[in-house]
C-alpha cells in the first residue's frame, strides 16, 4: 500500500506527548485510564504501510503492548509530509 491514510492506533501503556515529536507528523493523542490499565491512543497521517511498520516498530521497542491498529480514512493522492530532521 503507497496511500497516505489516517490510524487510529491504541497500545497499553503512556509516554511522554513529546516523543510524538520525534514521529514528524501531526499526532493527536488520548490517554484512558480506567480501572484496569492505562492505554493511550494516538491518531495520524500515516504515509504508507513502510512508515505504519516503522511507527509500530517503534512502539515494540520502547515496550508498549499493542492493542489495536484501525485504517480510519484513505487519503488517495493526498501529498505526504515528512520531517526532515
């Protein structure tokens, strides 16, 4: 898949809202903390599939459980931005 498109991906766990940062797009971020865990959700423009394995690999190493990726909109021909730190 070469389409940017926004996700919506939860994992368990918190980090600190500027290591968003460091992911070179505009990120919202939502932090649920019921009675169980904490999960945190954060939603984006994602570029392509390549970028959406780099962005869960990231996840992965710094140690946070992944619950749940979901394609909210596809964004065909729609330019992708990145940052270039």
């Amino acid at each position: 898949m070469h389409e940017t498109a926004v996700y919506r991906i939860r994992f368990q766990g918190a980090f600190d809202e500027s290591w968003l940062q460091d992911l070179g797009a505009e990120w919202a971020i939502q932090f649920n903390d019921d009675s169980t865990a904490v999960s945190t959700t954060i939603t984006g423009v994602i570029c392509d599939q390549a970028a959406l394995i780099g962005l869960l690999s990231s996840l992965y190493n710094v140690g946070l459980p992944l619950l749940e990726v979901e394609c909210l909109e596809m964004k065909a021909g729609q330019p992708c931005f990145t940052d270039s730190k």
